[in-house]
C-alpha cells in the first residue's frame, strides 16, 4: 500500500526571521525548531516532503557577490538560489537527522537541488516585479542595468534595486525522483526557494533564467505531481482571516475552492503574502486534491486534528467532522 | 541483473582551472565538456555516480563571506562547502541533462546535498594543515584566532591563511539512497567536495566541522560502499610516472596494489597531488573493488579500452589483456 504522504511549505524567514541577525548559530537553532516539527508529522504516520523558501538567504548572498565583485565573479540568481538549497539543505538534514535520532527512528533523508522548469513564454518575464539583492547607488544600478542587461528600480527611498520576474512553475525536475525516495519512506528536502528556475530554451535545452519562484506554487505543482495526501503551507498566522482590518473581519476555519476564489477575486488575499498561499491551495485542490492546511507552525498540531488553522477543500460535503 | 556502476572523481578545478578567472560562463562551458565526458560513459553501458572537488569554488566563496563580513554574518565552512555542491551540482546536472537530451537519453538527475561522517578522534583534528579561503592581514588574522578559535599561519609570504584538519571519510551519510539511485538507473552527483565533513558527537547528534575532506578518499569509500565496478579518477596526467624528474622516470600502465603500496612507501607520490589519489585507489582495491583508472580526461576514452591511463588492480593474474 502507499503511505500516506505530506508536503510541507515554509517561508525562508523561518529560519532567519527579519528580528534576527542572520547569524548562523541562529539558523541552526531555527532549522531544529523546523526539525522538531517536521518529525512530529512523521511521528503521526505520514512520509514526507519539505519546501523551504529562501528570499532572506539568498538575498544575503547576492549581497556578499556584490561586495565581493572586484575580487571574485559573482554568480547569476539561478546559481544563488543553487547555493541556498545547499545551505538550508544541509542545515535542515542535519537537524531532521538528529531529531530522528533522538526519537530512534531509522530513516534517511535526501536533499535534492532542484530545477524548476517555467515556461519562456510566461508573461511575467515581460514584466519583471521582484526585487532582489543589494540596494545600489543610482550610479552603480545605471552601470549595471547596462552592463548586465538588468532592470533596476528605486526601492522605497533606499536606493536601486534588480527586479526580476516571477513566472509561474511548470515542471519540478526531478519529481520522478522525489516521489520514488519519499514512497520508499525517505524524507525529501527538495524545490528550495521555488526551485532553480531554468526554461527550454529554442534548441530544446535547459537554461538557467534569473527569476524568483513563488515557493508556494513549485509545492503545490511539487504536490500535484507527486500527489500527496496532504499540503501543509505554514505562515505567520494561526488562521485565514476574511475582511482584514475591518469592523467584520474573520478568521476562517473551512475554505471551499469557490469560497477561496471568489475572496480572491474580490481582493481579499493580498498578492505578496496570503494571495499566493490560496491561489497555491486552490490549483491542488482543483487538480484533485484532498485537502490544504494553511497555519502557523505552533499550531499546526492542533490544526492536524481540526483544533486550529484553516483548511481549503473542493466542497462543503468533504468537511472533516 | 544489477547494472555495471562507475564512480568517477575529478578535481574542482576541472570547472574552474587556475588559468581562467571563474567566471560563471568559464564554469558553465567547463560544466558542459565534463557532461559530454560523464554521458559518453553512461553511452559505454555504465549507469554513473559523479563525485567532483570543490577547492577553487569555496576558497573563492570564503573570500566573498570574509568581504561582506561587516554586512553580512559569514558560515563556515561546512556550510560553505554545502553552497558549493548547490552551485556546482546544479550547474553540472544542467550541462548533464542537455547532453542527455542531445542523444535523446531518458535518464534522470539526481544532485544530493552530502553530508561525510569523519572520526571526532582522528589525528588529523590534531594537527590542521590544509590552508582554505582568503589571505588576511597579521592583525585580523591575529582578531580571528583569538575569536573564531581559528588556526592560522603564514603562508607564501602572501599573508596569513587559516588552516584545517584533512580526516580521513568514514560514512557517506545517504549511501543507501545513492546506491538506490543509481541502480535504478539514475546519474548521482555525490559527495561534491569530498562532502560537508559531520562529526558524531558524545550525544550520538550530528554535527558540522570545519574541516577539508579529500574528495578522493571520500570517492574510494563511496565507491566501496555502493560497490561500484569502476573507479574512475581524473587528473591532470595521462599516467601516472614513477621516478618522475629523475634519468629513469617512466609512465606505468598498471600497478598492482602491492607495487602502489611500495611507491607510496619510497615517497613517489607527493602527498598533495598523486599521493591521495594512489592510497584511494588502494583502499578500494584492497577492499574488494577491480579495477581503478587514473587518467586525463581527454585520454578517458582511449583508457577504457585498455590504451591509455594507469590502472591499479589487485595482482598481475587479474591484468586485462
């Protein structure tokens, strides 16, 4: 029989949150808390995949390349995003590993560099909208908008920044892969930050693009590849709330696909936080599958038994009881 | 029936020799020609485990860290040593994907963050001596001694360089899911740089050390924990040379383990270049494997068909005719 399997979404800030430093020490300890939470959904009986963000990590590294520049080549955003799934990767592994081992579970963990496959043609790239890296100089973005073909934006008074675009995830590379290890019972660490974004390009050949990829969406394509039981996305809150900020608003415990797309077209999500996370749930569940939990990682105990989070199903008559 | 395996090491500075300045497109053309190499053996009959060295790419990163260091908070080494493997593995499995849609082979890619289990007692923790990373001045390589507990020492007259113990590998952590891999016919990228070095502390955990594994000796374990069929390490030179500078230097062509073992013992091979790669080769051979190949990467092909390269073996009875 297949297990039962469960992907796991978290931001890169839960690891290295904006209150902290940055200090690798702190990672670490941030990479056990995960760890911990991690193995208590294996603890309950489900085999496992994690997709981790990376917009603090890799936004430090490009800003290591930069000062670095006059000494070392710097290398593009596919290959940054490359080096942060190796950081977190291995930090993550590490704790996982140790976590099992305090519980004396047998079972090996395998984390994976990812490419995600976006389509050339997507729109975004017409259009790029996300900042990345450093703050420059109105003179050093200047040079390098011509220098690297970049497009550089005042960033809210603080000076010029690279935007790129965010396109849309079609493909995770190695699914076949991350669905044989997690069906043999291995954990999986894969999609980092998105994934590695690459498209096929005119002579049918992979090549690397500098984009971001909403990680939300590579583990919900992530997800409907490999077909797991249960997506988990963990963000800053306990619940969804409808009517934020306004004399109505409520924290939802049941959203139905209709639900959740009517709210979207009303504007109720946000685009860069909560919009993403419900248009990610809402693309699973219309593919067929079962159930989204949306919650933050200390409740998502409570959320596992009904107690807490907010959960997007396909209709009213799947409702857990 | 279990497919033929060949494990093949080579050096980082395969992607990035000392004669090119590390430019990321420099990197991405030495990628491709590695791919065409690896897939030219995948086309032979071998299903491939890739193991590669990392030296120039994170001594490049350790200066770009120590740059940035009064922005950003720098990793160690280990960590460092896992961004590579992004880095490399991610640029390495592009190249070796295209190359495999080139000859319309259905194959895929698998590039694994590695982490090395060495001895928290090996001697070698006793007395560093592999210098890595930047040049520092006499006052802050004095600051980082005393606050990172760093050994330092001078080095070539170009300043001060911190140094690292070099122990010797004793688990390749996810070897079962190496193996796994490969035999279901899948290319692994392993063990990049020689692997992010753990230690298994008093309390049984994992944890990383700043450390430099020799990608040789962590390919020869590698080798002999999947039990690969042949253990290919690349270099610099066609052959090995015994005598080499001296009136009666000679190319050989085959050594058995008790010839190797011999030289090793008169001094032949200089303990930072064809020294580790000989005792790898031993370790594997005396262990149970067949047939190591040292050679140069354009003489590969001719080596395997018996007409270049040095081949280590066990005794002359087994020496292909």
């Amino acid at each position: 029989m297949r297990p039962k399997i469960a992907l796991v979404a978290f931001g890169g800030n839960a690891m290295l949150p904006d209150d902290q430093r940055g200090l690798q020490a702190e990672q670490m300890r941030n990479a056990q808390k995960a760890a911990e939470l991690m193995v208590s959904i294996v603890r309950k009986g489900y085999e496992l995949i994690i997709v981790h963000g990376n917009g603090p990590q890799v936004g430090n590294l490009l800003i290591q390349m930069e000062e670095a520049a006059n000494k070392i080549p710097p290398y593009s955003l596919d290959v940054c995003d490359a080096m942060t799934e190796g950081s977190m990767g291995f930090m993550l592994e590490r704790a996982i590993i140790n976590e099992l081992r305090r519980h004396s579970i047998d079972k090996e963990v395998a984390s994976l560099i990812t490419q995600v496959v976006v389509d050339k043609n997507d729109p975004a790239f017409g259009k790029p909208t996300k900042p990345v890296g450093p703050f420059y100089s109105k003179y050093r973005a200047q040079m390098l908008a011509r220098e690297k073909k970049w497009t550089m934006v005042e960033d809210s008074g603080r000076g010029y920044r690279k935007v790129v675009a965010s396109p849309k995830p079609i493909d995770v590379v190695p699914n076949g892969i991350i669905r044989e290890l997690v069906e043999a019972g291995r954990i999986v660490i894969a999609a980092g930050g998105g994934g590695i974004p690459v498209i096929i390009n005119g002579n049918g050949l992979f090549e690397g693009v500098e984009a971001v990829i909403d990680k939300d969406y590579a583990a919900s394509l992530l997800a409907r590849e490999v077909k797991v039981d249960l997506f988990v996305i963990l963000t800053a809150i306990e619940r969804v709330f409808i009517n934020f900020g306004k004399p109505d608003q409520a924290e939802v415990s049941v959203l139905t696909v209709d639900e959740a797309k009517k709210h979207l077209a009303d504007g109720q999500f946000p685009p860069g936080s909560m919009g993403p996370k419900i248009r990610a749930a809402v693309e699973y569940i219309e593919a067929g599958g079962r159930e989204v939990l949306i919650t933050k990682d200390s409740h998502l105990k409570a959320a596992m038994l009904n107690r807490s989070g907010t959960r997007i199903i396909a209709s009213r008559e799947e409702e857990p009881q």
